[in-house]
C-alpha cells in the first residue's frame, strides 16, 4: 500500500474524496471540501483517516 503525501488527492469510507493536508504517523488529515457534492454530504470540513483505510488516487498536486 502506498502512503499519501502532502497534496495527494486519496479515497476512502465508500467514495469519499480529500486532499491530504498533513501526514501523520499513523494517520492523514484530509480536507474534504475537495469533492464537488462536499456541501450536499453536510460533511466537516476535515477529518482524519487511518493510513489503512484509504487508497491514493492521484499523487500530490504539488509536484
């Protein structure tokens, strides 16, 4: 499994979407407001997800 990295857009909790903010030891803080329905999900803005439950789908887009 490939660990996310700052900017690194991942998915994860049956298709939730976020750009990772900051990599932790065991988890990422994500934002969430990436996602075009971020408003519709009455979503927090932000959320933290354990490095086992996500999937990188696009590397950061900062490089």
């Amino acid at each position: 499994m490939k660990k996310a990295e700052v900017g690194c857009i991942i998915e994860f909790k049956d298709g939730l979407q976020g750009i990772v903010e900051k990599v932790n030891e065991n988890s990422v803080i994500v934002d969430l407001t990436y996602m075009k329905n971020y408003r519709a999900l009455d979503l927090e803005e932000k959320t933290v997800v354990n490095h086992k439950n996500y999937k990188v789908i696009k590397d950061s887009v900062n490089a």
